[in-house]
C-alpha cells in the first residue's frame, strides 16, 4: 500500500482514538461505534504494514482473562445473557490493545492521558450541573444528591470510575505540562474532583483518597502543589459534612449488612458449581433471603469484584482475574526506574487505576463496562512503555527510554 495512504489511516486512526476517549464518559452508542471503529481500522493497518507486535505478560493476562469469561458463558445458566457479559469483556480488551498501540511514543502517551483528563472533566461537569440543577435549591432534597456520570450510570460505578480518572488528573497534576495553560489544568483536576465527592460513593472517596496522600508522600511534588492538594481535600469534606442529610448519608447509611447477605448466598451459589460459576451477568439466577423467609430476591452482581468473579465464573474466573491483576502490576512495578517523564506519568496513572481497582473491588464490582475500559486504558499504556523482557525480542507495542519512539 502507497505510504501516502498508510500514513492518512494512521491520522484518522488517531483521531478515532481520541475521540472515542472523550465519548467513553458521555454516550453509550458513540462509544460503542467508535470502539468498533478504531479496532477495525488498527487492525486494517497492522495488516497492511504486516507488522506484528509480541505480546507481554499484560496483554497475556488480559487474554487469559477474557478466555475464562468463554470458559463460564460456555456453561451459563442462561447463556444469552452471559454472551453480552463476554462482549463487555471483549470490548474492555480492545481498549487495552488499542491503548498499547496508541501510546508507543512519549507525546502520544502524553496526549492520551490529557484526553482522558478532559474528558472526564466534561462527564463531570455535565454530571453536576444534572446533580445540581435536581436538588432545586431545596436542602430537604440534598440527600438526594448522587452524581452520575452520562455513559457510567449509577452513582456508586459513577464514583469508581471518576476515582480512576482523578489517578489520571492526579499523575497530570505531577507531570505538569500536560495541558496548557496551567488554569486549564487545575479547572479539569477540580472538575473530576467534586465530581468524585458528589458521587458520595465512600468507598471510591475513601480509596481516592488515600492513594492521593500516599502519591504526595512518595511523589514529594512542588511545595505549592502539595499545600494546594492537602488543602483542597479537607474543604471539599468539610463543605459535605456542613449539610446534616448529607452529612448522615455519608456517614451513616451504610449498606454493609445488604452486602454480607449478598456475599453468603453467592458462596453458596459457588460450592454449586465451583468449575464452571453460573455464567457472566448470571447474577440474578443467586437467590438471597430476605427479612420474609417465604420470599426471595436477586441482585445484578456481587458488590464484590472477587466475589463476583468467583460466583459468575467458578475458580478459572477468579484465578484469571488474578492473572490478570498480577500481570498488569507487574508491567507497572517493571517501569519504575524509568525517569523519563511521560513513563512516570504512565506510571502514576496506571499503578493509582490499578489501586483503585483492587481496593474499590472489596466492597464493589470495579471492572465491568466503562469501568474496565477506563482500567485496562491505563494498563495498555503502562504495555505500551514496558522494556522488552528479552534482548532482541519486542513486546506488544514498547519504547525504552534508549531506543527511539516508534512511529504512530
């Protein structure tokens, strides 16, 4: 093929790129479309130059990972169900891959991760001002308040998935020069960060948190960046804390009792068929007693990502998780001597994603939807910036910090 073309896909392939990261957030059917789009034209491409990247362990984690979703939809309960499971799966793998090939050189690593920031500033704000614009100005009615983003639905997936984002709007913060002017920088950074809180997900507030102030501790940024963010915290909790509805929903109204009901009938539901589990979105075939023991009831998922992976797909589901898991870390933890700036801020982003994942998930399912597409965003660019493990040998899509980028 004319270079002339190959050189016009790789422009539109960008751009694709870009903007399925910023419909990710805000519309479930552009998502869809431009998903399917960019794999089509990516691959299409590879074709043509007929060039074939080896995978590395992250990108053979994620495969492992998606066979054990075919492994419980081949034996589901009710099989039509488990199917659009695997095609949740499929679609969040595709985001890794396309990640790893996006971010084969320092400026488009850059670029991705400020497109990611400034869309999740977008969903956010659009998630206020419908959050805001409901409460109508009444205090009786803030305890309503739970925001959503467009594409992510409920409040709770809401808060996991802006708490992985604020990772990205954090490790941008550190970086520094990833968007321009600066006041853009920390309007997006603000943005993503009332937006966590007015998600009142405390278990995504709570992990945010703490990953945030142990980032600072290691990170040891600018001082004035440092006071900015230490003092932005405790205001945006003091002003939750200063309404009483609020403040008692925050604080109070756990559901931590709903959740150990859950989870005791999922296990149960486990020991039935601890090789095979009940199938991808199979959930509600579990049933959980309530306070009438004549009746009985069923929930979407398990609260719970281990759980969840046990139950839907029996002991393979949940040691393909932790394959998984343990890879992507792994590809992580491999990039930490690397000083090159946007490795670090890789790094940042995907090792506080990764966090946020695994700590979210004890209380919440933390890798399905828009949720594992984010995810597995960030851990394709960690793929994509890993050294090759063999002299001579390349992985997926990687730049070392001695080698030259490779083209786009």
């Amino acid at each position: 093929m004319k270079p002339e073309i190959l050189h016009a896909l790789r422009i539109w392939e960008w751009r694709i790129w870009v903007l399925l990261l910023y419909a990710l957030p805000l519309h479930e059917a552009t998502k869809n479309t431009l998903w399917a789009l960019a794999l089509v034209l990516t691959s299409f491409r590879a074709a043509c130059e007929k060039s074939r990247g080896r995978m590395d362990a992250a990108g053979f984690g994620v495969v492992v990972w998606v066979a054990a979703g075919l492994w419980a939809t081949g034996f589901a309960i009710e099989p039509a169900s488990s199917w659009k499971g695997l095609w949740d799966m499929t679609r969040a793998a595709g985001m890794f891959f396309l990640a790893a090939r996006h971010g084969r050189s320092p400026s488009r690593r850059e670029a991705t991760v400020r497109h990611v920031l400034l869309a999740a500033a977008a969903g956010s704000a659009i998630g206020l001002f419908h959050a805001t614009h409901a409460l109508g100005g009444h205090e009786g009615r803030i305890e309503r308040l739970a925001l959503q983003i467009p594409s992510v639905g409920h409040y709770n997936q809401s808060g996991t998935w802006l708490a992985m984002a604020w990772m990205f709007a954090l490790a941008g913060a550190l970086h520094g020069r990833l968007v321009k002017p600066p006041a853009l920088l920390a309007v997006s950074c603000l943005l993503v960060g009332l937006g966590l809180v007015a998600t009142t997900s405390r278990t995504a507030i709570a992990v945010a948190l703490i990953i945030t102030l142990g980032t600072l501790w290691f990170a040891r940024p600018r001082f004035w960046l440092r006071a900015g963010l230490l003092t932005l915290i405790p205001c945006v909790l003091l002003v939750m804390m200063a309404s009483r509805p609020l403040r008692e929903r925050f604080l109070f109204r756990g559901s931590f009792h709903n959740r150990t009901a859950i989870w005791s009938a999922s296990i149960e539901a486990f020991r039935e068929r601890p090789w095979t589990g009940v199938g991808l979105n199979n959930f509600k075939n579990v049933m959980l007693e309530t306070d009438d023991p004549m009746r009985f009831a069923t929930v979407d998922h398990a609260h719970n990502l281990y759980v969840n992976s046990l139950v839907q797909g029996g002991w393979p589901g949940l040691a393909a998780l932790v394959v998984m898991l343990g890879s992507g870390l792994g590809t992580i933890v491999r990039l930490r001597k690397n000083r090159e700036p946007s490795v670090r801020l890789v790094v940042r982003a995907a090792l506080g994603v990764w966090l946020v994942a695994v700590l979210n998930g004890c209380s919440n399912t933390s890798l399905h939807h828009e949720l594992s597409m984010l995810f597995f965003v960030a851990i394709g660019l960690a793929a994509s910036a890993a050294p090759p493990r063999s002299k001579g040998k390349l992985d997926f899509a990687t730049t070392t910090k001695h080698s030259s980028p490779l083209p786009s």
